[in-house]
C-alpha cells in the first residue's frame, strides 16, 4: 500500500541554513548536509531544499549542497527557489536532485513548465503554488514569498500547469504560513479534489493533527514542514506515529 | 568486477552510482563502478545497469542516438548473459512495446506492453508516487534477506506507465495501488525494477548489494 510521506522542507542560503536547526546533535547545523542526513536517519520519506541565495555569484553553492547531499541520502531529494530555465534544472539534476520545484517561472511562463515536462518528464517537474485567499472559496497567485500579487486564480493555475505536465503540485497558502495554525483545507482540498497529479500540503504546521487533517480532510498525499521539525518540537518518528494511529498507513521501516 | 551505469543523457546517474558506491562498500564488494556512454566500456564489463527517467520514447530513442549501445546491449545482455539491471524506464524497455503516447518498440526480451496504471480507485493520483511495500510473487535472489510483503520494507515509486506482461513467468514483485502494479520483474540474466532502488534507502541498498553478488 501507498504511504502518506512527510517531507522536511529547509531554507537555504548561500549554502547555509536559516531558521537554524536545533533537533538534534549536530556538529554544524547550519550545515544543509548534515541536517539532509540526520533527516534521512530519522526517517523523512523525501527531503526538500528551498535555495533563497541572495545574490547570483553564490548560486552555484546550492548545486554543490545538492551534490554531497546525494551522496549520502537514498532517499527522494526535491530542490526549488531561482528556478529559471531548462540549464537550471539540468544542472541540479544531474548534482544528484530527482524533482524540481518552479514556482515564479512557472507564473511568468506557462510554457516553461511543458518545456521542463517534455524534456526531463513530469516524475521530476513540481510546481510550486503560493495562494492567498482573497474572497470565500478563491485564492489567488502570490509570488516572492507572497508579496507579489498576480491576479491569477490558483485553482485554474493549478488545472493549467497539470494539463502542461507538471506532475506534482506543492501548495502553500500564505494565509497560513509561520503561522502554526494548520493548513487551509478548503484550498487544499479545492486543489487536490481538481487535479489527478500528487498534492504536498505546506503552511501552517503547528501541531501534529495539523499533519493529519493535511491528508485526511485535504486530500494531499504529502505533508511538508519545516519549523515543527528544525526546532525540535516532534520527531519524524512522533510525527509518523501519530499519523498512523489515526489511520493514515506511513512508512515506519527505520522507526 | 567491473558494473557500468550507461549514461545516455537520461535523468541523474549521480545518485544511482553513488548507491552503488554505497552498496559496494557496506557489502565488502571489490567491484568498480563506472557511468559510461561508451559501447566498448559495456563490452569489458561483468554487469550492467540500465537507468531511465523521462518518457519510453525519449529514453528509447536516447539509447539509440549513442552509436552502437543497443546492439551493444543486445549482445551483451541476451547473448553473452552478463548480469543486467534495468531501473524504471530502464526496466521498461525490457519490454516488446512500450504505449505511452506513441507506440515504440523496445528490446523485446520481456513479452508484454507498457501501458499507463488505471487505479480501480479514481481518487488515487498518477503518478504512483512515494513509498509502497512489494508483494512477492516469487522468490528471487536479488531480493535475499530483504523482508518483503505488508510488513516489510518499503520501495520508491514514481511512474505513470507500468509492464503489462503477456505471461505472469517473469514476475517477481507487484505493488498494491488500487490493482497490482508491474514492480519487479526477471528472467535469466536480466532483472528489472520498476522503483528506484537507488532512492530506496535500506531496500534499495540491499538490493544493489545482491546485484552486485548474483551468479545468474
């Protein structure tokens, strides 16, 4: 049977973490690798980088972040942030990433993401969706970090980037996001109910019923979170544990 | 011992060689590993992996644009029986025909079609993707020591299209996703696995490892 996978999501710039880490002993954690691998061993299902490098000089830094995290994680590894053109996500391919996430190419240019699918196929092209809700039961597009309104529907985006071969989507509501209230259902759900690709819920992780509702009552199939876990409040393994009890069939191979 | 990964332009071979870096370690292999898109390469060495990302066409049809690799293969693999692994779409161009937009003939040393999954449940999405356990249709060594069925490990998935075999003899494992999905499948010399052993943490490793010591 199919598990739920739960995805820790760590911010990265210039080669470094921010948000710091705090969950466990590590000797540098400020270190992406080393955080990747005790993830790894904690059990995550899939590991997600977000590169928010400032400046262009220090781009090439994430794709040796991604090249030593290969190294030592077996496991899914999903690279976004500055995702522009197809040489962006050849190169991070071949460090070692097995998806993509675009998120304002994908806004800017629809036809990038059928240019992405085509080339690489869709198993590794994520698009990455930031709604706000602006009226009951509508959001729309926000881009850089949800400053940037578009005008565009997030549900018509969503069905517009799958039918171009975008073959998983990665929905953060901004309403939500660092807040610790728990995902927006209703945007998940108006999401995951309208397309036939995989759905990853983010924004809003504060509890671990939050993780639940994500999939039960939102319908996702991954849940992804960052500060839950970088700060130490629960453990890959309560988290899976808790899930699991309420009914959610996890993968528990290393627990 | 001598494995080569071919390279011919498809998808990430970094963290398939670095498995089976990895493997070979923790398993106290000799053997070397090497990504090549060389031909001669494919002819020196005992075993071959055979990766793939992306569409049936696009990787047949990668395979063929590096000059004399599938003949290479052909030989190598049917004739010579040197060990083979086929990873994905690796795997499904074992297959006679392959479905997904167009029809492509592919190596025909596996009789069946590959054809797009048709969950029995429709809220269940395509792609099939993330962790599932394997049920064994039949013992094979590849996955010695590995504890398969419900309770056992798990193994990553991601694919859209899956090996409709034309007889059920070459079957190994399937995976439950509302219907038996094609996920690992031998015959001979040749093995062919559906998920991604090299993203498959302890299975995939163990995996490897056994490949790395089978004496078809």
């Amino acid at each position: 049977m199919l598990k739920a996978r739960i995805i820790p999501c760590l911010d990265v710039k210039d080669g470094r973490v921010v948000k710091g880490v705090n969950f466990v002993n590590l000797r540098d954690a400020g270190d992406p690798v080393e955080i990747a691998k005790a993830y790894d061993k904690a059990g995550a299902d899939e590991l997600c980088f977000l590169d928010i490098t400032a400046t262009h000089e220090n781009r090439g830094i994430i794709f040796d972040v991604v090249k030593r995290t290969a190294e030592a994680c077996f496991m899914p590894l999903t690279v976004g942030g500055g995702v522009r053109s197809t040489e962006d996500i050849r190169k991070l391919l071949l460090a070692g990433a097995d998806k993509v996430s675009i998120n304002t190419a994908a806004v800017k240019s629809r036809d990038f993401v059928r240019q992405a699918a085509e080339k690489f196929g869709s198993q590794c092209v994520v698009v990455a969706i930031d709604a706000k809700q602006v009226s009951p039961g509508q959001w729309q597009i926000f881009t850089h970090g949800g400053r940037n309104p578009t005008g565009i529907d997030a549900i018509a985006f969503a069905r517009e980037v799958v039918a171009l071969g975008a073959g998983e989507l990665l929905v953060t509501s901004m309403d939500r996001d660092g807040t610790g209230r728990g995902f927006d259902i209703a945007l998940m759900r108006a999401i995951t109910d309208e397309v036939r690709v995989p759905v990853i819920a983010s924004g809003g992780v504060g509890t671990l019923d939050h993780l639940v509702e994500g999939i039960k009552d939102g319908h996702a199939t991954a849940v992804l979170a960052a500060s839950i876990f970088h700060f130490g409040t629960f453990t890959i393994a309560e988290a899976k544990n808790h899930m699991a009890h309420r009914g959610i069939p996890m993968r528990r191979d290393s627990l | 011992m001598s494995v080569v990964i071919i390279d011919y332009g498809s998808g990430n071979l970094h963290s398939a060689a670095k498995a089976f870096e990895r493997a070979k370690r923790d398993s106290g292999s000799n053997a070397t590993i090497e990504v090549t898109s060389d031909p001669g390469h494919v002819r020196r060495a005992e075993r071959i992996v055979l990766p793939g990302v992306a569409a049936f066409r696009d990787c047949r049809d990668g395979l063929r644009a590096v000059s004399g690799m599938w003949e290479t293969l052909e030989e190598e693999v049917t004739r010579r029986g040197k060990p083979f692994l086929g990873i994905c779409v690796g795997m499904q161009l074992m297959a006679t025909r392959g479905l997904e937009h167009v029809e492509t003939q592919g190596f025909n040393w596996i009789a069946g079609d590959v054809k797009v999954i048709d969950p029995k449940d429709p809220s269940l999405k395509i792609p099939h993707m993330g962790w599932n356990t394997l049920d064994v249709a039949r013992p094979h060594a590849l996955f010695d020591g590995i504890p398969l069925g419900s309770q056992g490990l798990h193994a990553y998935f991601v694919h859209s299209y899956h090996m409709a075999l034309a007889n059920k003899a070459p079957l190994v494992a399937t995976a439950d996703y509302g219907g038996a999905v094609t996920a690992f499948i031998a015959r001979d010399n040749m093995a062919g696995s559906q998920f991604h052993p090299e993203k498959s943490q302890s299975l995939g490793l163990a995996l490897i490892a056994n490949f790395l010591k089978w004496r078809p």
